[in-house]
C-alpha cells in the first residue's frame, strides 16, 4: 500500500528497484563496496512490496522469488521486523488544575452539529 492506502504499481515498483540498482551500481563502480543498512532496508522495503503485488495478480512464482530478494537484503541490513510498540509514561504535570470546558452560551443550529 502506498501512503494513500491504495494498492501498490506494479511499473512503479519495478522502477523505484531499478533505479535504486542503477544508482548503487554507478557509485560503487570500480571500488569495493557494500550497500548501507538503510539501502538493504530500502531494498527489502520494495522487495516485499513487489512480492505483495505480484501475489495479488497471481504470480505466486515471482511473489516467491521477491520475498527471497527481500530476505537476502534483511540478513545484509541487520532487519529484525517492524518496532515493537511499547508502553511510555509521560512526566506528571508540575501543578494540577481543573477546567470549565463547556460553553456558557447557545451556538446556532441543531444539538448535534458536530
């Protein structure tokens, strides 16, 4: 899914991992480099997401190979699956105080206008 929620582009995908190659390619051209841990994370990112849409049109062969292109780029970024959530306690305000919320004075139109 892309930030809008709807369903990832297959042509979209296959660019952003081919650029994303042709770029690693051409900086570590000539020199012996490996991919930063946010690149194979990037990498497993959109691996994932190939593997999600071809799955949807039924390709569970390719879908396959995907998982294990993203697999591959985990082990290499140290990937350990997505942050846990976890309980956090916020400071206790310094001074308690109450409030009156609530209108003194009637708003036009029906109870219920939100």
């Amino acid at each position: 899914m892309d930030d809008k929620g709807k369903p990832d582009s297959l042509t979209r995908l296959r660019l952003d991992v081919t650029s994303a190659r042709i770029l690693v390619w051409a900086v570590s051209a000539g020199r012996d480099a490996e991919l930063t841990t946010e690149a194979d994370l990037y990498f497993v990112d959109r691996y994932q997401r190939l593997a999600a849409c071809y799955r949807r049109r039924g390709d569970e062969v390719r879908a396959r190979e995907m998982e294990v292109k993203a697999g591959e780029h985990a082990r290499h970024g140290g990937w350990d699956g997505p942050p846990y959530a976890a309980a956090m306690r916020m400071p206790r305000p310094s001074k308690w105080f109450t409030t009156d919320a609530v209108s003194q004075r009637r708003m036009g139109g029906p109870p219920d206008a939100a």
